[in-house]
C-alpha cells in the first residue's frame, strides 16, 4: 500500500518530542536537589511528562501518515504502551540517578530507555485496526538502535555534560531519539488493508478524537509540570539585621546596617526587596536565576547562583554542591546519603541541601566535624 505523510503534522510531532522531553529532564535535573518524598514525586513527574511526550508525538506521528483507508485504534493496546514508556522511562532515569552516573549506568538506562521508546512504538502499532503490519527486521533493528544510542547521548549530555545548554541539547538529543525512532521504524512498516471482516468489539478513538486528546494532554500535562519548577514568588521577608556576628563586621556600615551592595534582591509580591546575608539560609540554582530561602519560604532572584557566591564568600557561604550555596551559621545536622551527603538547616520550615561527594570533605573541615 501506497503511504505519503503530511510534513506540518510531522513537524509537529519532533516539536511536542523535544518540549516534552525538555520539561522532563528539567524535572530530572532536579532530582538531586531532593530526598524522601519529594524525590520520589519529581521522578514520578519526570517519567509521567517524558512518557506523555512520547506517547503523543507517536501517535501525532501515526496521523501524519496517509494510507487512503480509515484507521481506528485499540483502547487497551493504546493505554498499555503509554504504561510501558512511563515504567521505562522512570527505571532509566531511577537507575541514572541512583547510581553515579558513568558509561555503564548512563549505558543501561539509555538502554532502558531507548527499549521502552521501542516498546511503546511497537505496541502502539499493533493498536492499529483496519490494518495489517509486516515489518522489515533489519529497518527494526536500526529503529531500536537509534531509540537507544539517542537516548544514551541524551542522558550523557544532561548528567555529565556541563550547565549552559545542557539541558537544551539533552532535549534536543532525546527528542530526536523519540523522533528517529519512531521515523525509522516507519520505515521498517508495510501496510495490507484487512480484506475479511474480522468481528471488532474492543472499543476504538477515531483519528480526529485522538489528535484532541492527545494534543490537550501532551501540552496541559508539560505546562503543568513546568509550573510546579518555577519558584515561590509570594513570601513574607524579614528585613531586620541584629549585626549577631563579631567576626562579620565588615559587612555592616556605622550605622549597623548591611551596605546595599551586600544584600541580594529577591521579588515580594511583584516587588525588589534587598535581603541581609544574615537572613539567607541557603540559595539554589534555577537555571540561570536562582532561588533563596530564608529559613520559613524560598523566593526567586534574578541574580545566578554564581553572582550571589561572589556576593557572600565572606560571609560565611560554602558552596556545597554545583546547585547549592549554604549560610554554615544554620547548619543543623550532616548526614551521609550513599556517596553523598545531606546538609539539613535549623530553619523554622525543614529544608535539606544535598552535599555532593567531591565537596563532602571540605564541608566537615569547615564544619569540624
């Protein structure tokens, strides 16, 4: 059978691949930032947003194609292939995440992952009603290698690669691992219309009621996601500085205040407000701003992570993992997590700073522990 593909729907399939695979690696990327719980929930919300990105640029995908018959889809066999990709996705990146990360876990969960990508196509096509599929093994083959080597180089760049645009050529790469597979394994596909009725009973989406629901998904689901990264706006700051620290006078002027140039400028309910070293607990890095927390709430800063470490490295700041800078006068108790460590802070709100392996030891020298 003849098959032709609408190029805007294949464009936009590649577009929901890479913004659904941006906000999942987003997500990835800030697991180490977390323990407990909230680790557990942000792997979740990392593998559900992948694997709805997935799911719908196949499906999206599978509409671009024009094979001149109607073609209906198989509920069940639908729902079990976005299982099989969310299940996938979330063992690769538990697996790359737990485990530190280097050519062998990096290797084995883009493997997972490629292999679920594979799956979910590979079920997802059998989906189809209407319809036979015979493939070509060699084209099969190939798909599941690009599947798997994309999702390899997607997981490297994102893991290991430095922070510029890592997290951009993370998604980019992935993106192109769920596309290219998907591509390819088109091409490993020929179609023979069902000529003998065969009696149909499982319920079936018709190609227009899919391209809906999988399009409000796919977006609603990423938006949602992403909302739940950008940081607490809406606090209630405290401005007064005690100037409790004798070896810190150099940071107060003779009036006994903080020079402005010392304080850092997070937003208050639309406005800059200027807060004391004294009352930052610890600061985090959000792409390229930066959140602080000041013992109750977390507020966004325009400042990088950076720029506020060249602000307070004497005011007793140690940076103590790529991601985080901590106020030491709060530290409240160190404990070791695998390789790692976690640094919890006597902040009336409980808040836990993740202490990578290479900065461990510089942070018990300075704590004298």
């Amino acid at each position: 059978m003849q098959t032709s593909y609408n190029i805007p729907l294949v464009i936009l399939s590649v577009v929901i691949a890479v913004q659904g695979s941006y906000v999942g690696l987003l997500l990835a990327r800030t697991l180490a930032d977390h323990t407990g719980l909230q680790w557990k929930i942000r792997l979740g919300a990392a593998a559900v947003s992948l694997a709805v990105s997935i799911w719908a640029m196949h499906f999206i995908g599978m509409l671009a194609i024009r094979l001149n018959l109607p073609v209906d889809y198989d509920v069940l066999l639908t729902v079990v292939s976005a299982l099989i990709a969310m299940l996938a996705v979330g063992a690769a990146l538990f697996f790359c995440t737990v485990i530190r990360p280097g050519r062998l876990s990096l290797g084995l969960g883009g493997a997972m992952m490629g292999g679920g990508i594979s799956a979910m196509h590979y079920i997802g096509m059998s989906a189809l009603a209407g319809v036979t599929c015979l493939y070509d093994p060699v084209m099969v083959a190939a798909s599941v290698a690009v599947g798997m080597g994309s999702s390899m180089l997607g997981l490297r760049l994102l893991f290991v690669g430095g922070r510029g645009y890592a997290l951009l050529t993370s998604a980019l790469a992935l993106g192109g691992a769920i596309s290219g597979m998907h591509y390819t394994a088109m091409l490993a596909a020929s179609f023979e219309p069902i000529t003998t009725v065969v009696p149909f009973t499982a319920p079936a989406l018709t190609n227009d009621m899919l391209a809906i629901i999988v399009a409000i998904i796919a977006f609603a689901i990423s938006a949602i996601f992403f909302l739940t990264l950008l940081p607490d706006r809406v606090a209630v700051v405290r401005a007064d500085v005690d100037g409790s620290w004798p070896d810190r006078a150099w940071m107060f002027d003779t009036s006994g205040k903080t020079p402005a140039a010392l304080r850092i400028p997070v937003t208050k309910e639309g406005k800059t407000v200027l807060l004391a070293p004294d009352d930052i607990y610890a600061v985090r890095a959000d792409a390229h701003y930066s959140t602080v927390f000041d013992g109750e709430r977390t507020y966004f800063c325009a400042l990088s992570i950076s720029q506020i470490e060249v602000r307070m490295g004497r005011a007793g700041f140690v940076r103590v993992h790529r991601s985080h800078l901590v106020n030491l006068e709060h530290a409240a108790a160190l404990s070791r997590r695998g390789e790692q460590g976690v640094l919890e802070l006597d902040g009336e709100t409980p808040y836990r700073v993740p202490v990578s392996r290479t900065r461990l030891k510089t942070l018990k020298t300075a704590l004298g522990v």
